[in-house]
C-alpha cells in the first residue's frame, strides 16, 4: 500500500506541474479574509447507555461554537484557522459516579444510613438509577479545539498542496494531529485526483466506574475503606452482603491511541449536467480503543447494587428510581483496528431551480462492522438569494464481533462491550435547510459583508429506540 500511495503521489504532482510550463494571468486564490461564524444545537435521548453496561438513560445536550478565519496570505497562499468550544450534559456519563444522596456520594456512611422492611434492606444514603442523571461531576464537560491549515495553489490553479495541525483537549481525552495533501486539476479543471494523509496522535487519562475506581485503590478490602466506607452493598434478594469482588477488574496501564489516514479522490465533470466523483480510504487505529468508563456485566457473575432493594426487580424498567448494579469489569476491545470505507456522490444539475446530490458509502473494518450509508438532497434555488434543501439519509449497520448486549457477555471472554453503537440497528435521518446567499455582500457588520447564512435542522431516528436532533447555523462575513 505504500508504493501504491508513492507512485500516485509522484504521477500526481509530476502530471499538475508539467501542466505549468507556461505562465498566465493569476487570481488570487481568496480576494480577502473571510470569517465563518458557526453554531450548533444536539440533544438525544435513548435507553442503551454503554456507561450502565447497555441500559439506561443516553439524555445528552451539546452546544458547540466556532470561529473559521480564512486569511489570503498573497495571491497563491491562504492560512485558515479554526476554533471551536463546545458544552456538554449527559445523563449517561453522569452515571460514571450513579450514587446521590449520602454514603458513596459524600463520603460518609453509617449504621443510620439503612433501614430494615420486609427483610430487605432499604438504603437511605447512596443511590442510583441507570435511568437518570446523577449529580456526579462527570455529568457535564466541555471540549476546546484548534485547526491551523496552510494551502498553496500553483500559479496556473492546477497544482495545490496544504498541510495542517490540530489539537483538542477535554476532561479525560487530548489529541493533536497533522497532516496533508494534494490535488491535481485536468482536462480543463474537468477532473480532479487528490490524496490526502492525517495522523493523529491521542492519549486518555481514564476515568473508571466509582465501584471500580475504589476497587483499584483498595484491594479486595475496598467495601470498608474510602468512598465506599460505611456503605451497603445488596445482593440479588435485596440482602445486605459483603461478596461484591470485581476481580476481573485491572486498571489500563497504555493509555495513548494512534490513527493514522489516507485518502484518495477523483472527481470528474461528464457533463454540463452531471458531476460524479469516488473516494477510498485507508485508516489504521492503535492503542487505547475502548472507553475506560463503559461499563460491562457478566451473565456468569452474581449481581450486586447500591441503593434501594424495592427497585431491584425493576432494575431494567424506567420505573427504577433508585438502585445501581455495581459492574464487573470494564469495555475490552483489541488495541488495533483496520477501517476501510469506499464511497462515491453524483451530483445532477435538472434545471435552474433544482439539483440532485446523492451520496453513497461502504463501510467495513476488522472488528466484522460493516454499514451502507445513502444520502440523498435536494436544493430547489427559490430566487438569486434563497435555497432550500429537504435531504434524507439512511444508514444501516451489522454488529461488531465483539458486541453483546447488557448482562449476556461471559466473564471467560477476552474482549467485550455492550456499546449499542458497535450493535446491529437501522437508522433515518430527515432534515432540511435554508440558505441565504450574497455575492454582493450588501449587508455589513463593521468592516466586514455579510456574504452567506446557512440553517440546517435534522432529525435522527435508530432502530434500538435512539432519537437525536441537531440544529446548525452558520455566517459568513467578508472583509471589505
């Protein structure tokens, strides 16, 4: 694969200069500094949290902002800097800690804490649902980004090249990535090959389940010390017991995850009508693959909770209000993973109001994933100014080899997970947008005109019961 990559490289860039050889009349590659204002609104809802093992609550908010600034450098070079925030509150990973109240939550505990009724114990102190957000601090948190990209244009457009870097950080998870690429204009700029490569270079700092993390600090000894001090723990009868030993437990010691990418394009103008371009892809993980706080129970394991014994028969109804079932063990997944999508888009001019984009996806990787994504939209121009485009995608997908779902993996398994994004499910997604367009840049904002506004609203609907809704809107200003 890597002579392959060289030798188009090298047939790439040998063929896009040798179409330089004469000189003419250069545009500027971008007349002036143009900045995009972007925002965006997310909230889903679902009940197959991979943080309670593959039930519960998935209620999940994000706003996220960002700041685009393209900046011509001269006629042939443009530095684009991107920086983003974005905001986050989830029921699910709030239920990295599931315990309120008293006891595990505020570090106390006691013989007042419970309560005896009908023989079973009834825990006054700490408690937790999988079914709703705890009031743990890793309910909310927030991710800042930064993207740098310098490209440069040959003097005839037919050659560019660009190279950029990345970083982001969040609570438990810092990236930094760089990378590059190529494109090769023919035929009149008809037909277009590219090839681009990232790599990103990542690393977690882990944050395990409560019962976990204490486990690991304490030792087998852990119900009496610490977080834990003072706290019941229940059997499946509701019975005050002291056997909850997660053993198959062990903290992650290689904590960094490495992708790396590559991807090649070719675009093609049939027609005066008709535009159709393919892209293949290469991307190769290594690492830390699984997420340290997924929680994972075992259909050959006794269960255990904290909270109050009445929900125990109820633990997997939305009717539980008040017990947690303490995890096995964590996520376990392979440090490796081969991905490898091929797609295609066709795009149709029908007439002056209307165009067809379509867009189609093959997706496999060796974890025995495989997805077919298909899109489809249609812009109807409803004057010089205004664009409106209902589009719909649906996507499909089989189950990872090492999926199962909540309580039916076994404890003599060597990977595993019950995240319900690595299942089996069928997924719709209807939306629509309206976009305002300028070239005249009539409308100004200080010393900058407004060029471009673009809303988009979509819907999502999973075949497992997931619902998600996304607004976007975006700005673009010119510098006058």
């Amino acid at each position: 694969m890597k002579i392959k990559i060289l030798s188009f490289f090298i047939l790439l860039t040998t063929a896009a200069f040798a179409q330089d050889k004469d000189p003419v009349f250069k545009k500027r590659v971008l007349e002036s500094t143009e900045v995009d204002f972007l925002a965006s609104y997310y909230d889903q809802n679902g009940s197959r949290s991979a943080v309670s093992g593959g039930i519960g609550s998935e209620k999940l908010t994000d706003v996220a902002s960002n700041i685009v600034v393209a900046m011509p450098l001269n006629d042939d070079d443009v530095l684009t800097i991107d920086l983003g925030i974005s905001a986050y509150s989830s029921a699910s990973s709030s239920n990295i800690n599931p315990f309120n109240s008293t006891g595990a939550s505020a570090g106390g505990g006691g013989d007042d804490d419970d309560r005896v009724a009908g023989g079973k114990v009834m825990a006054l102190g700490p408690s937790g649902t999988p079914w709703q957000a705890s009031s743990g601090a890793s309910r909310s948190d927030q991710l800042v980004s930064v993207v740098a990209n310098y490209s440069h244009s040959s003097d005839s457009r037919n050659f560019i090249w660009n190279t950029d870097v990345s970083f982001s950080n969040e609570y438990d998870y810092t990236s930094v990535g760089f990378g590059g690429g190529i494109a090769g204009l023919f035929n009149e700029k008809n037909t277009e090959l590219s090839l681009k490569v990232n790599a990103y270079l990542d690393q977690w700092r882990p944050i395990y389940p409560t019962e976990l993390h204490e486990y690991s600090n304490y030792g087998s000894n852990f119900l009496n010390q610490g977080y834990f001090n003072g706290v019941t723990v229940l059997d499946q009868n509701g019975q005050s017991t002291a056997n909850y030993l997660p053993s198959a437990f062990q903290t992650i010691n290689a904590v960094n995850r490495n992708s790396f990418s590559a991807s090649i394009g070719f675009s093609q103008v049939l027609s005066n009508k008709l535009q159709v371009s393919v892209f293949f892809d290469v991307l190769q993980q290594q690492g830390l693959l699984s997420s340290p706080y997924h929680r994972i129970y075992f259909a050959d394991k006794a269960n255990f909770y904290i909270g109050q014994a009445q929900y125990i028969n109820n633990y997997e109804s939305t009717s539980n209000a008040g017990v947690y079932k303490l995890a096995d063990d964590i996520e376990r997944l392979p440090d490796s993973r081969f991905k490898l999508p091929i797609g295609a888009r066709l795009n149709y001019y029908i007439n002056e109001h209307f165009l067809l984009r379509t867009y189609y996806r093959f997706y496999s990787d060796n974890w025995n994933i495989q997805s077919h994504t298909a899109t489809v939209e249609l812009p109807v121009k409803l004057s010089d100014k205004f664009t409106v485009f209902p589009m719909y995608r649906y996507y499909t997908q089989i189950a990872s080899k090492y999926y199962a779902p909540y309580e039916t993996h076994l404890s003599t398994e060597k990977f595993y997970t019950s995240d319900a994004d690595l299942a089996t499910f069928d997924a719709n997604q209807y939306g629509f947008g309206i976009n305002y367009t300028d070239i005249f840049t009539a409308s100004k904002v200080w010393k900058f005109g407004l060029k471009n506004i673009d809303f988009r609203f979509n819907h999502y609907e999973r075949s497992d019961n997931l619902k998600a809704n996304i607004a976007t809107i975006g700005f673009k200003f010119v510098m006058q």
